[in-house]
C-alpha cells in the first residue's frame, strides 16, 4: 500500500475515533478556569457552574467543567485525543436549557495519564463513576466519535441513572469489524511519526469549504506526540470492541447525528440490537458540531428532548 493510499485507509479508521478540540468561551457565571485541583466534597457544591476535578478509582485525575441548572443534565463525552474544549459551540447552547457538564478522560486534555494500559471500556467506568459520585439523574450522554463507544459502556454501568446516548458521527454500523491488517498499518505508522500520521488523516476529515483553519486547530490539538502511547494503545484496543454487546448492554434508547457520507449509517442493522434512530446530515465531515453548529445544535436539542 502507498504512502496516499495508506493515510486514506487511517482516516477511513479514525473517523469514528478522532475528535476536534476548540477553547470554549467561560461558562454563564463560572469562576475563572485555574481553580481545577479543588474538588468539593458535597454533590450539590461540585455542581455550581465552573471548573472542578475528580479522582478516579485509580488515582487519575479527570478535570470536568459544569454550567447551567436542571433535573437533567447532558453529559457531554469527547473523542479520541482531545478534550472537554472541543464543546465550545455546545456549552453555551445547552446551558441555558440544561446542567451540561463536559469532562476530560484519563490521558487526554488535562487529565493525568499515569494508567500502565489503556482501553475504551475503562472510560466508561470513569464516567459512571463520576455520575455517581455526583449523584445525577435523568443523564443524556453524548458521545463524539471515540465517545460514542465510551457512552455505551457508561449507560451499562449506571442503570436508571441514563436516559439515552446521542451519538455524533459514530456508531454507523454495529456489525463491522475494523481489518486487521489496517489496525497494524496504523500502529506502524503511529510507531514512526505519530504526528505526522495523525495531521495527514486530520486534513482529509474536513471536506467543507473554509475549514482549513479549523483542521490546523484540531491537528495541533489532537496529535501531541507526549501522549502518542495512549493513542497507540487506544487505536488498538478499539478494534477489539465487540460492539454487538456493547449496544445491547447500554440498556436505553441511541439516537445518532451521522455525516451522510462517505461512512452509511445502518439503522436497520443497529436495531437488531437497540433502540437505534439516527439523522444525518449532508455535505459535512467528521466534525458536524463544529464546522456546522447553527445546523447542528438544534438537531441535538430536539435529540435531546426526544428522550427526556
């Protein structure tokens, strides 16, 4: 395989696991974002609007920022490499209406990344955790990308807690298995410039007009060779995802905001094993909340509203 037809093949892959992260404007009312090693103790008190941090079971620490009020809250989950940040055109739309609170996962973003090995499955145990911990209910995941499998697992774990899973550009089919032979290429060619590789498959998941300098944000903050060890190790295991289950497991409703193409979203396949219902949307990439907010947001309102 060339070298052209190589990066091809990577975003082919990536796209359902590579996010983008953009800084978010402040919070309606949140402190100024340095505070972010001072968790509270009291549930109540973690949840005034602003920039906190959570302890995972095994010692990571998982930064998450929260604004707005209500009896729900939509808890918004990241892609592969990036952050919290990449909400920024969310935040301020679902704020008003909802408690919204975005975190970072291990290894990404702010978060520590001290974990010896690193799977797909143990974010879902983070974030279950922290729900938990803060005592919500009526939670809406929303899941970007390597997010979306996160969500699953997180709605298995938390039971009543979770009332549905919004999936953005992911979760197409949930019978596909990722070829071996191209999980290896990338893995080779992550071995050999994990940067490099990374910012030649960016550039090709943006086919709107004008995106170019959204595509260079992302590239900066996606493929940070300080932490191409847990990339690596997440592409790897995310090809041994047995989604089938994963989709029976998360127990409620899936509802999806895909990109039409180039990647077919098989509604009819995912409903062999959940309640599965997607809308999708045309002439965009793998960033649709990004590149196309004004179109996007109230799709995932009215997503939203639907399992609620």
């Amino acid at each position: 395989m060339n070298s052209a037809s190589g990066t091809a093949a990577l975003a082919a892959l990536l796209v359902v696991t590579l996010g983008a992260c953009n800084e978010p404007p402040p919070a309606p009312g949140a402190a100024p974002p340095d505070p972010m090693t001072e968790p509270a103790t009291a549930a109540a008190e973690k949840l005034a609007p602003g920039q906190y941090s959570w302890t995972t079971i095994d010692g990571e620490t998982m930064p998450y920022a929260v604004a707005g009020e209500g009896d729900a809250t939509i808890l918004l989950v990241h892609c592969w490499m990036c952050d919290r940040t990449f909400w920024s055109e969310q935040i301020p739309f679902l704020s008003p209406r909802y408690r919204t609170i975005a975190v970072d996962l291990p290894g990404h973003g702010e978060a520590t990344a001290g974990r010896e090995s690193w799977h797909v499955a143990d974010f879902g145990s983070d974030v279950a955790g922290l729900i938990e911990d803060l005592d919500l209910d009526n939670v809406v995941l929303v899941g970007h990308s390597m997010g979306g499998p996160v969500s699953l697992r997180v709605a298995a774990l938390s039971g009543d807690r979770v009332r549905g899973v919004i999936a953005v550009d992911t979760l197409h089919d949930a019978e596909y298995e990722f070829p071996a032979e191209m999980i290896e290429q990338m893995l080779t060619s992550f071995a050999a410039d994990f940067s490099g590789t990374c910012r030649d498959f960016v550039q090709q998941m943006f086919p709107e007009e004008g995106a170019q300098e959204l595509a260079s944000q992302v590239s900066e903050k996606g493929c940070n060779e300080e932490r191409a060890h847990v990339g690596a190790a997440l592409m790897k295991d995310f090809g041994e995802i047995d989604m089938e289950t994963w989709f029976r497991e998360a127990g409620v409703p899936i509802r999806a905001i895909n990109a039409a193409a180039p990647f077919p979203t098989r509604i009819d396949v995912n409903r062999k094993y959940a309640d599965f219902d997607a809308v999708l949307m045309d002439g965009v990439g793998h960033y649709p909340h990004m590149t196309r907010p004004d179109e996007f947001n109230p799709l995932l309102l009215e997503a939203i509203e639907g399992l609620m």
